[in-house]
C-alpha cells in the first residue's frame, strides 16, 4: 500500500501475478476463466503462485459461470474450497452469493465468511446484480465480509462513480469499499478522487481479451513487459497525484 491506495491487479496465470507484482501491485485476485467473469483456479494454480509471489493473494471461489444461486451441492464445494485455500497459505477469498430474486445471500455467504475465518473476506460483483445497491450494503456488511468489490451497478466503475461514492459514504468506514471495472491508467485517478476510495481493483482489459486458444504458444516476455508496465504505470500515477479518502 502506498500513498494510501491498495491496488489489486486479477490475473489468471503464474505469469501475470508475478508481473503484477514486479509492477507495483499490492495484492492479486487470483481465478481461472477470467474472460467468461471467474471461477475457482486449480490448486495447483494456487500452490505455484503462492510459491512464486510475495504480495497478498486473494482467491476467487466460484464453482461455476453463470448466475450466482447455488445449490447445496456448489456450497458444499464452495466450502471445501475455502478450507483448501486456508492450507494453500491464501491470504484472502473472494466470493458471492445471491438469492434468485438478486438479493444478497445473507445465511449462505455469513456461512462461508465464517468458514474462511481469520482470513479477509470480499463479496465481488455478484453485488452489482442487486437491484438496491445501497440496502444490499447493509446485508453484505451483515455477512462479515471484510471487503466490498462493485462498479456500482455500472458497466464500468467509471461510470458507477456517484453510486460508489454513495455506497462509500454509507459503508462509514464498517466495509472497505473497492472500486472495479474497466479501471486503467486513463480513469483511475478520476474514480479514486470521486468516490474517495482507497482500494482500486483492475484485469487491466485482461477480462475483455479473448481467452487463449489450446494450440497457442506460452505467454510471451513481451506479453508480460507490456502487462508490467500497465501495472506500473497505475501505480505511477497514484503516486504522482495522491489520493486521500
């Protein structure tokens, strides 16, 4: 954390979480399928990213794609997911769960919050399906988790910014507030000053490019230069232009 910003950078791949830190990330959200919104990496995915990076990881528990209502079958992996996570040495987990009406899961997620204890729990954009973002606050604040990932109901965090600013202001300090969506370079800095946020999370357009095809070759050090000086050039400018909640 510098100049009171806690960038997470979500990354698919040994590769890119060791660019995103050798970038200046202070953390990663680690998943697999990032392209079609996320789902569980493998273990061994876990274990070699744990062995490789120093900075935090948090990871993303989602037994499937698709809609967040989960049968008692998915929670049950869900939870044998997270105690898995908590001997992969995982500094945080990301999850969501939501009623078929798009109401916040308030027994089933308080359930895996309290399973994932003493590690950091955030509820992720599962959020923004809610059609009452600012009373959904408050059910998500009652499951425990730690941390809060939204675009505020938005396309892009961008152009959520009034309703994270709002959400900020209402959270007062009980759940940290964490700006996501379509964050770079261009308008990190705009949606930090507007919503006075002090977490930001990104893909860095990871989640909009076309997954790799099975033929295709390794992941190129250009590839991971380039993605690098994403990083960098966000954490660059956050430091250049400090934000102060």
């Amino acid at each position: 954390m510098k100049n009171g910003v806690v960038v997470e950078i979500c990354v698919e791949s040994v590769e890119y979480a060791v660019a995103a830190e050798r970038g200046g990330a202070d953390r990663i959200e680690l998943c697999s399928e990032l392209f079609s919104g996320g789902a569980t990496p493998s273990r061994g995915l876990i274990a070699e990213v744990r062995r490789r990076v120093y900075i935090p990881i948090h990871v993303l528990i989602r037994p499937r794609l698709g809609d967040f209502c989960y049968s008692d079958c998915e929670l049950d992996t869900m939870e044998c997911d997270i105690a898995a996570l908590k001997q992969l040495g995982a500094d945080g987990i990301v999850l969501g769960v939501l009623e078929a009406g798009k109401r916040i899961d308030l027994t089933r997620t308080a359930r895996l919050v309290k399973l994932a204890a003493p590690i950091p729990v955030t509820f992720h954009k599962a959020f923004d399906e809610c059609q009452d973002l600012l009373s959904s606050l408050g059910l998500v604040i009652k499951t425990g988790a730690n941390c809060l990932l939204t675009s505020g109901g938005a396309a892009t965090a961008a152009d959520g910014v009034v309703q994270i600013e709002q959400l900020v202001k209402q959270a007062a300090g009980r759940i940290t507030i964490m700006p996501g969506g379509g964050i770079d370079a261009s308008n990190v800095h705009h949606v930090l000053a507007q919503t006075r946020a002090c977490y930001v999370h990104t893909s860095l357009g990871r989640s909009r490019v076309s997954p790799r095809p099975r033929s295709a070759s390794p992941v190129s050090n250009i590839e991971m230069s380039q993605f690098e000086a994403r990083v960098r050039a966000i954490r660059e400018l956050l430091e250049a232009n400090e934000v102060r909640p």
